[in-house]
C-alpha cells in the first residue's frame, strides 16, 4: 500500500506562481510513475504531467512552458512548479503514484488550486 499526501494549493492571481508537492510513503517500488491530474468543475479529470523514475517526463500541451514536474527519488516525493498560472489552471489537483511491479493505482486526497483573473 502507498499513501498519498499533498500539500501546496491555494490562491492566486493569474501570472503567479505556486508549486505543488506530494510525498508517497508506505510500500514503495523503485520503478514508478508519479504524476498529477487535475479536475475542473463540470469537467473530466485530465493528466497534467507525469515523470517516471528515471527521470523523464511529459506533460500536457496546455501547460507546456508554463509547469515543470520533477521528483526526489530518495525523498519519494513529486513536485509541480507552475508559473503564469491562467484562470482556466483552476482545479483540484490530484496526486498520482503508479507501482509498475503491482500495476497498481495510487491517488491523493487532492489539493484546490485557484487562479483568479
């Protein structure tokens, strides 16, 4: 089992900045994927990044240039750094840990980011 915990939402105006992070403890397989989701009222849950273990990642064209995800391996902790943050950003953010030895799904409570215009 792998818990989820996330911390870092909040408020701001759009053009600001905030950085999300996420920290997994529990039963923890060196090959995973951490990622985030986001969902908006009224709208499907969409991936917003994803980084594997190794380092590589991809991301969302709505926010290419704008987020960076990254991780610490030792901490099995994932962060989001987002920077000129648009109103349409507004959502509640999940975290996601995917164990590929299990091929097991692992998510977050979630964390409300509002951007204001």
């Amino acid at each position: 089992q792998v818990q989820l915990v996330e911390s870092g939402g909040g408020l701001v105006q759009a053009g600001g900045s905030l950085r999300l992070s996420c920290a997994a403890s529990g039963s923890i397989f060196s090959i995973n994927l951490m990622g985030w989701y986001r969902q908006a009222p009224g709208k499907q849950r969409e991936v917003v990044a994803r980084i594997s273990s190794g380092g590589s990642a991809n991301y969302a064209d709505s926010v290419k240039g704008r987020f960076t995800i990254s991780r610490d391996n030792a901490k099995n902790t994932v962060y989001l750094q987002m920077n000129n943050l648009k109103p349409e950003d507004t959502a509640v953010y999940y975290c996601n840990f995917f164990d590929m030895r299990s091929q097991s799904d692992y998510w977050g409570q979630g964390t409300q980011v509002t951007v204001s215009s």
